[in-house]
C-alpha cells in the first residue's frame, strides 16, 4: 500500500512498526483508516481516496 499512496498521490509514507495487529493511516494528525475501529483492512482505494482531500 506504501508503494500505492506514493505512485498515486506523490508522497512517500512513513511507515511505523506497530503490534498486536494495528494498521492505522494518519495524514498530517488526522486519523484516515483505524483496523482496529472498522475490524479490517482497508481496501487499496479506499485509503488513497481518503488521503486526497486532506492532502489538496
């Protein structure tokens, strides 16, 4: 997904090691995507189209 969001939107995430399962998509301190809220991954898009609105 890391690949995606740069290849798409042009910025490169900073990707941080968790545990106990967290995959979390923060953008400029704004929660985007929470696994833990929604009890799933995030489809590719989903996230990308989340991203573009905060990022203009």
């Amino acid at each position: 997904m890391a690949d995606l969001i740069r290849d798409e939107i042009g910025v490169v995430p900073d990707l941080i090691r968790g545990g106990g399962g967290i995959f979390d998509v923060v953008v400029d301190g704004r929660l985007i995507f929470s696994k833990h809220k929604e009890g799933r991954f995030p489809e590719p898009y989903e996230v990308i189209n989340q991203i573009r609105p905060v990022r203009g």
